[in-house]
C-alpha cells in the first residue's frame, strides 16, 4: 500500500500530492483541477556524485513563512521548493519523518518511529 502525501503551498494557490513514488502533482486548490506533475533534478549539488534524484517522496511539509515547501526523499535527502517557479534547492539530510518547519525554514521538527522487540 503507498501512503498518500499531500500539502497545500503556502500560498493555498496549489494541492501537491504524492503516492509514495517520485512524482508530485500539482492541483490547482479552487477548482481541484490538474496542473501539472514535477520531479526532482536528476543530478544535485552537495548529494554525493553518482547519486540522482530518483528515490521516493517521503514528506512534504509546506512552510508559510518562507513560501516553501520542504520534500524529503529516500534516505533523508531534505529539499525546499519554491513554488512560484516550482525549483529546488538542497537542504542537507534529515533521517526522521519531517512533522514541522519552523517559520524560517531554518528548522525542521522529525519523529521517528522504532519497533520494540521482545
């Protein structure tokens, strides 16, 4: 089963969505229309050479102060969108699910669930 991720921009303008693979949705908020569907860049500064975008979306976390939306990605790699021309930009690696951005964009609360085994 792929988990459905879904963010307003923080305009409120757009609805992204995401099922679990690399792809996000655009949808336009007031009329529920189709926008457009992006990917992230195949090859990105400060993620290790040989590596490329390709992983599965795992968060996105929209930040309404900085106009961001923050994207996480396979094992942690952290991205900020910017919406009004839909770039990114790496932000370094977080390992827990991004649950909060703080208003700055400087922050970003995680949790991370572990199984206990007896």
């Amino acid at each position: 089963t792929r988990n459905q991720l879904v963010a307003f921009t923080p305009d409120a303008k757009h609805l992204l969505t995401c099922d679990g693979g690399f792809r996000i949705q655009v949808w336009d908020a007031a009329t529920g229309k189709w926008v457009r569907s992006f990917t992230g860049p195949e090859k990105v500064d400060g993620i290790p050479k040989g590596e490329t975008f390709r992983y599965d979306v795992s968060d996105l976390v929209a930040c309404h102060e900085a106009g961001m939306v923050f994207v996480r990605v396979g094992s942690g790699y952290c991205f900020r969108i910017d919406p009004a021309d839909w770039s990114w930009a790496f932000a370094g690696q977080v390992f827990g699910d991004i649950t909060a951005v703080s208003g700055d964009a400087r922050f970003v609360a995680t949790h991370e669930n572990y199984d206990a085994l007896y």
